[in-house]
C-alpha cells in the first residue's frame, strides 16, 4: 500500500486514528509502523512520559520492529534518583528546559560522543543511527521520544523532517488519550473508583444521588489526639498514612470501596447486589475486611517499633443516598442517610471488644453465618430507638 511522503499525510492519520487503538501501546505500535510505511527505516522506538499520580512518576513505552508490539513500563515515585535515569537522554529532556532540543548521535562514528551509557549499548546492538526528540504536551510537561536505526545509512535529512514535522500532532494524539487517563486516576484516588466513574458519566449536579443498599464500614483510631500532640507532626502523618494504608488495602482486597477519610478515620462502602435479601455476600466481604485489619495492625504493631496504633471497626446495613452534596462550585461525592450515622455511633463500643470490631443488628442478621455475642441495648446520640450492638467475640473486662 502506498503511502505519501507529504508530513501531512502523517499528522492527518494521527489526529484521526488515535482514538481507534484503544490502549496507548497499540497506538504507538501502529506510529512505529507508519514511519516504516512513509520510508523512515524505524527499529527501535521509546516514549518515556511523566505522570501525575501517586503510585506513578512516570511511563514509558518500548518498541522494536522484532518485537511485535509495544510493551509498557511503569516507574514509581524515587526513580528520578536512580542513574540509569541521572545518566540518561531521557533526563536532559524532561529536566533541560529547551522544549525544543533534539539529542542526535551517529553510534558508527567515532567523533560523535557517548555520553550517555545507554548508546553504548545500542552500537552493541547493531544499532548505527539515534535520536532522541521532544514531544510537546501541555499538562505534563514534554514527552521524550527515542528512535534508533540500524540502516547503514541512517536517519536522511527527509526522515528527519518527517519526525519533527509529526511531533506536534503526535503530541495532541498522545495528549488526548494521557487526559482520559488522567482523569480517571485523579478521580479513582481522590472520590473512589465506583464515584469516579459515576462523575464521568456526568453525574455532576449537587443534589444527583440514587438509592443504594450497602454494608457501612467504619475505622477509627484510638487515642490519636494525645499521639498528635506528643509526637513531630511528619511522624504522625508517617504513622497515619501507614495505618490507612494497611486498612485500605483490607478494605480494597475485600471488595471495598473507601469513600472518604475524615481526620483519622474511614469511611468505606460495600453495595448489597442481593438488595434487602437476608443472604449478602456484602456482609460477608465487609466482616472478612474487619477480621484481616486487625490481624494486619497486630502484625505491624509486633513487627515495627513506632507502631503502636489500635482502632475500632463497626459495621453496619442499611439504605443510604450516594452522590453529590455541597455548594455549587465545591462538591462532594458522598453517602448520606441515617445508616452512616448509625455506624458511626456504634464504633466507640468496639472499645468493650477483644477483636475491636462491632457489628449492628441489622448487620448480625444479614450474616447470620458468625457466632456473635450482645454487648447489650445501648441510647445513640441521633437516634431514636435503643439499639443492640453485638460482636464476634466475648466482651473484655473494660466495661
């Protein structure tokens, strides 16, 4: 099949395809072979690209023309400070400041430098001709693009012209395609992924909401304001994040989803698939989450010094409103309903408990498959009638 040389026949398929691939290494697949198909003799090809999210510093895609595809590498958070990154072309474009700067090395000659170790072995490789180019993207500051060859020739001044040419237009593709993503991970870690998605299905007014039956999981921990004010405030936010991370990770293997963390507690939901049926997998997954936090915070409390943090767990089912409240620029995707009250009162007897876990009643029969024992009827600040509190093991001494 013929394809035109014109740069513009390159920027039009790029503009007009990016969006038909799907995943961001399919679209660079297809790049690589287009540049093959308009002449350019392409036999390895990079993109190493910046990211904002917190498990992620940056991504990079790697191709090759024996390869048969492209294969993605995510870098975390640190690798900035590895020398492989320190000594790389890669550093010179994201930290350079010349947006414009082209990195251009003849591996077959001798005057041209290796000064970075990467080129070395290249020429091991059989490879004679490299180039490393700037992709313009807005957001996440400039893309770094690497090409090598292993034509005797090399890269000819037309091939130059048609990569540079192109850049800009791969650059938009690629930055459509990295803001879908982005938003995304930016709404997954600061509303949830269920919230996230419903946001991006354009539930978006205040006041959108539905009905959801679910099982309430709320975590809070103990004596948390005399360890704020006797301990350096990085070391209580240290020791905050430890605990939410190894909850949340209980919370999230379980099936959970955490909604919101509100000063040292969280807040997490479990939907009910079966609806108000006496048999709930939710129940089930929500008790099994509970059971495994505090076996992880024994864990960590044995395992590590400074760890000496405990918490309560409550649990409870009911009908409750999921979706956005707050003023009409600032909102917030949250669950709003007397069951998110009621679980919040009942988590302080879990301190009467051996397991520091406490279930409703409402929950008790929705999960009928544990051994529980009552604490007893108790008032609730907020409601109305007295409520039981049951748990999964005897009663301790500290009443």
């Amino acid at each position: 099949m013929h394809h035109s040389d014109d740069p513009e026949d390159l920027r039009d398929w790029l503009l007009s395809q990016h969006d038909s691939f799907g995943r961001g290494t399919l679209f660079f697949d297809a790049f690589a072979r287009q540049l093959i198909l308009r002449g350019v003799p392409t036999d390895r090809m990079t993109l190493h690209m910046r990211q904002l999210n917190p498990g992620l510093r940056a991504r990079s895609f790697h191709w090759s023309r024996d390869s048969g595809g492209a294969i993605e590498v995510k870098r975390g958070h640190g690798v900035e400070k590895h020398e492989d990154y320190i000594h790389s072309p890669v550093r010179d474009i994201f930290e350079g400041g010349d947006t414009n700067k082209v990195i251009e090395r003849r591996l077959d000659r001798h005057k041209d430098p290796k000064d970075y170790p990467i080129l070395s072995e290249l020429k091991q490789q059989g490879y004679v001709h490299y180039l490393m180019l700037p992709v313009p993207l807005w957001i996440l500051g400039p893309a770094a693009l690497s090409i090598a060859t292993r034509h005797t020739d090399g890269f000819s001044q037309r091939h130059l012209d048609i990569l540079e040419s192109s850049l800009k237009a791969f650059g938009t593709a690629l930055e459509l395609q990295e803001t879908r993503s982005l938003a995304r991970t930016l709404l997954d870690t600061y509303v949830g992924h269920d919230a996230g998605e419903r946001i991006l299905r354009g539930s978006i007014l205040r006041g959108d909401s539905e009905a959801v039956h679910a099982v309430l999981f709320y975590c809070d921990l103990r004596n948390f304001t005399p360890l704020s004010e006797s301990e350096p405030l990085p070391h209580v936010i240290e020791l905050l994040d430890r605990y939410f991370e190894t909850v949340g990770k209980c919370l999230t293997d379980a099936g959970g989803e955490i909604l919101k963390f509100i000063g040292d507690g969280i807040l997490a939901i479990f939907p009910c698939p079966e609806g108000h049926t006496y048999h709930c997998t939710a129940c089930k997954q929500a008790l099994g989450a509970a059971q495994a936090a505090q076996a992880a915070m024994a864990k960590r409390r044995k395992e590590e010094d400074d760890f000496d943090l405990t918490c309560g767990i409550a649990l409870h089912v009911g009908d409750v409103r999921f979706g956005n409240v707050g003023t009409t620029d600032r909102l917030d995707f949250t669950v709003i309903g007397p069951a998110v009250n009621m679980v919040t009162r009942i988590e302080p007897f879990s301190k009467k408990t051996e397991d520091g876990i406490v279930v409703s009643a409402e929950f008790a029969e929705r999960e009928s498959d544990v051994n529980y024992r009552s604490l007893g009827k108790f008032p609730l600040k907020g409601i109305g009638d007295w409520k039981e509190i049951l748990t999964t093991k005897s009663a301790s001494a500290a009443d």
